[in-house]
C-alpha cells in the first residue's frame, strides 16, 4: 500500500544508490509495469516542469537485474494511480499523494512488501548534475547582461536584477553537460519595459554572460539543495554560493555539489521570427572538472 505521505526521495542529497520497499505494482501501459518503492534515490521527470529528464538504473531483487526504462511522477487520490503526462495536477497538490514510479518493461518479478536495491548511473547523473546547476548559472547571468534593457520595473531574480528568465521562459531542458533554453520575446514582454534591441547583438551579449559565468564558476562556492521535508511532494530549493550573495532558486532536479566541480560553462544564442515576435534559444554547454 503506497504511504499517505508519497516516496522518500534521497537524490536531492546526491545519492546513487538506496534500498526501499515495494509498495504498489501496476500496469503503466505499452507492455510496461510501474514499480512504486517507499524509498528511491532515484530521479523521475516531473510531470509539471519536465526540464531533466530521468535518471538511468536498475532495480536488484535478489541477484537479478532489472533495467529501470523510464521514472516518472505517479499521484493518487483514492484507489487509481496515474502516471506521468497523465497527472492532473502540480506536484505537491493538497489531497494528492506523489510518488517515484519505476518503469520496467514487460511483467516485473516483483511484489509488494519485496526489499529492492535501486542503483543509478553515476557518470549519466553527474552530467545531467552539471548540466542543471549551469542551466541555473546561465539564467542568472542572463538576467544580469539584460539589466539595462528594461525601461520599466521588473520583478527581480534571485540576485536582484530583472528576472528576463522568469518573465520570457517557455522551455527549459537540460541534457547531459549542457542545457537549452527557449524564451518568448513578445508583445507581453514589451509591455512590460523589456527593450529587444538588445538581442540585436548576441555575441556581445554571448560574450558578457560567459564573462559572469566564468568568474562565479572561478569562486568554487558550494551548492546545496535546501528540503523542505524528504518526500517527492515537498518543496526543494537549489542554493548556490556565489560572490556576495547566496542564489535561492526552486528545483526539483539535481545538482553538482560545488562549483568546483565544473571547469567551464559558455552560452550560445540565436535568434528566430515567431508569430507577435521572437524566439530567443540560449545553449549552455559544460566543462566539468
């Protein structure tokens, strides 16, 4: 029986590895089985904001091994469980429990109340890791090098400036080493005092977003997940420590523990034509240390 509470979840904590038991097995359609576990240190895409997709593992029972295809968010609110692009509601929702179901294929050899090893891909993590804290990195900077395009008062960011990210973000999705974000620059945005000739220059722009993340990434400041309990439905904030100030962004994904960890991030942009304005693709690519 799934805990009223939803899964525990350890990856915001950086584990590769953890124990849990089986509490519900269902069908996930397409010949697939859902595996739900009280516990998983593994990560699923959310259903909300699918910005990192899932980690890679396995399950082990015993001496078997079995491959994890996919993870994703799964809710209930009674009896029926319902899975990924199929939850109506945001993770987290009052009256709903959240859970990490595990995709396998065909019919899993597992049941309820069976004690189940969860491994993941370290070396698939830590790009997806570096990736996500870059992503972040890169926004803020953003946000910085735009500054002095906006002709009114904006809604700040995390450090202070106009939150051009927040405002114009349509997708966001990270990959391994890297990230791709696309924002809308339209009559909204207009409206609001944002000035589009700035993007007339992009690698000027380019360039003054790689000049900010090459010197936060030259202070090496810790980066922590900040919980506000242990299970998928609470909320988590990725905080870094950068020159002067803390950055506190929510997050639900993970993250390298230090900037340390990464040697280099640049960004690329470009730049196309869209119904009532343009889109503005930004492409962060990661060294890591």
């Amino acid at each position: 029986m799934i805990p009223e509470a939803g899964t525990v979840i350890t990856y915001p904590a950086g584990d590769t590895a953890s124990r849990g038991t089986v509490v519900h097995v269902a069908d996930a359609g397409a010949g697939r089985t859902a595996v739900v576990l009280d516990r998983t240190a593994f990560h699923p895409v959310d259903t909300a904001w699918p910005d990192q997709p899932a980690d890679r593992g396995a399950l082990r029972i015993g001496g078997t091994a079995i491959e994890v295809v996919d993870a994703v968010v799964g809710a209930t609110q009674g009896d029926t469980l319902v899975l990924g692009a199929d939850v109506p509601v945001r993770t987290g929702t009052e009256g709903w429990t959240f859970v990490v179901a595990h995709i396998v294929e065909g019919d899993a050899p597992v049941a309820e109340g069976d004690t189940v090893e969860v491994t993941v891909d370290p070396d698939h993590r830590a790009a997806l890791s570096a990736g996500h804290t870059a992503c972040h990195l890169a926004s803020l900077a953003l946000d910085a090098a735009l500054a002095g395009a906006w002709r009114k008062d904006a809604p700040t960011d995390a450090l202070g400036a106009p939150a051009f990210d927040a405002l114009a973000i349509q997708q966001s999705r990270i990959v391994p080493d890297g990230s791709r974000d696309a924002y809308r620059i339209g009559k909204s945005l207009r409206r609001k005092g944002f000035d589009p000739s700035v993007l007339d220059d992009l690698v000027g722009l380019a360039a003054r977003v790689d000049e900010q993340l090459a010197d936060w990434i030259a202070g090496g400041g810790a980066v922590r997940i900040d919980p506000d309990g242990d299970t998928l439905a609470d909320r988590r904030n990725w905080v870094c420590e950068l020159p002067g100030a803390d950055a506190r962004i929510p997050c639900g994904g993970t993250h390298v523990p230090s900037l340390g960890d990464l040697a280099a991030a640049t960004v690329s942009f470009t730049t196309t034509e869209v119904e009532g304005g343009l889109e503005l693709v930004m492409t962060t690519t990661v060294e890591r240390a």
